[in-house]
C-alpha cells in the first residue's frame, strides 16, 4: 500500500465514522488512566463493568489507595491477571500522589514510569486524555496494520512508526480509534469481514472474506 492508498484507507474510514471515541468509561484523566491499565489482555466490555463499581468507590489516586489492592481486587477480579492489575493501580495511584500532586501526567516519559504503564497506555492516555497526536498500537491495530499493508511492521513499535508516517496529518488525532474499532469489529482475527469493509478496495490482503458466510 503506498502512502496515498494508506491516507486514502484511513479516510474510508473517517467518513465511516466521523466522530470515534474509545469504548472505555472514564471521566478523568485518572479513571481513562487506570481503565486502560486493566484493559491488557481482558475486553474493554469486563473492563466497563469492574470500574462501574471501582470508580464509584474510587476515582481519585487518594481513594484508590485507600481502598488497598484488596478492596481493589473486589471489583476487579471478573477480568485477567486481576492480581497484578491490583497491585499495579495502587502502585500507580501512589507514585501520582508522590511525584504529582495527584495529577495524571501529560508527559510520556512520566507515564512509562509508573507501574503497569507501557508505551501503548502511555500512548491512549496522551491521545485521549490531553489530545495529542498519538498511536496506541493494540494486538487489532498490529493486526489491521501488517494484514491491509497500511503499515507493516515486526513489532508494535515498528506498526506505530508506519502509522504515525502514513496517516494523513489532519487523521491522526483521531486515527487510533479508527484502526481499532475497524480491527475489533470488521478485521477481525479469525475471519475479517470484509464484505462490509470500506476500505476494501485499498486493501492488499489476498484472502478476502467478500462474501458473509451462511449462517
């Protein structure tokens, strides 16, 4: 895919969806911080349904570490690694009270500095929560990027340079929600639906899915 097809994917996407946003409920800075901490390796659907009642017992780092990684756990032990997520949103919530007032961070090497957080929970805290033009590569936006050829790449690193090159400048504020809503519900992993794909004709995967199989 050369860069105009690459800007010209990306646009079939935008006029698809002109308004994305992420599909994780948070109302600061602080609760999208720590709702993307606990969405590795679990849905953003199980992650919505244990902050429901996480954020309502603790939405600041002060209460967050009030409540304990025992307290925490309570709430969160229907999504992955639960024990660990713990440990490290307490851990977090009290760097932040320690080094920053409290405040969330707009700062990416401060964020990678707290525990639980790399460079993709770095990159959708930047993006989402202070507008910056950042590419959080997922295992969908991997996926989507060496698949289509939008932007191939060994490692997430390698796909978010490409992105970051290839995404017309006035898209990539809002690029990685395309990418990833695009990968989760219609390139999908198993079987990418591309009958209903916008960009189908821009994409250089050789084994299109053009037609819904019967069900």
């Amino acid at each position: 895919m050369n860069l105009q097809q690459a800007g010209d994917f990306v646009r079939a996407l935008a006029a698809a969806n002109p308004a994305p946003e992420t599909e994780l409920h948070y109302t600061s800075p602080y609760t999208l911080l720590v709702a993307v901490a606990l969405s590795a390796q679990a849905t953003d659907v199980s992650v919505n349904k244990a902050t429901a009642t996480l954020f309502q017992e603790a939405d600041n780092p002060a209460a967050m570490v009030a409540l304990g990684e025992e307290g925490v756990g309570r709430h969160i032990r229907s999504i992955g690694l639960w024990k660990g997520k713990a440990k490290n949103v307490i851990a977090l919530s009290r760097l932040l009270l320690e080094r920053h007032g409290g405040e969330v961070p707009a700062d990416r090497a401060a964020l990678e500095a707290l525990p639980g957080v790399g460079r993709k929970t770095a990159n959708v805290v930047l993006n989402v929560a202070f507008g910056e033009e950042a590419m959080a590569v997922d295992t969908h936006i991997f996926r989507l990027g060496n698949r289509t050829g939008l932007a191939p790449g060994n490692t997430p690193r390698e796909v978010e340079d490409g992105l970051m090159k290839r995404v017309p400048p006035e898209l990539l504020r809002d690029a990685h929600h395309w990418l990833i809503l695009h990968g989760r519900y219609v390139c999908k992993a198993r079987m990418p639906e591309c009958w209903h794909c916008v960009a189908i004709a821009l994409c250089n995967y050789r084994d299109k899915v053009r037609v819904a199989p019967p069900r």
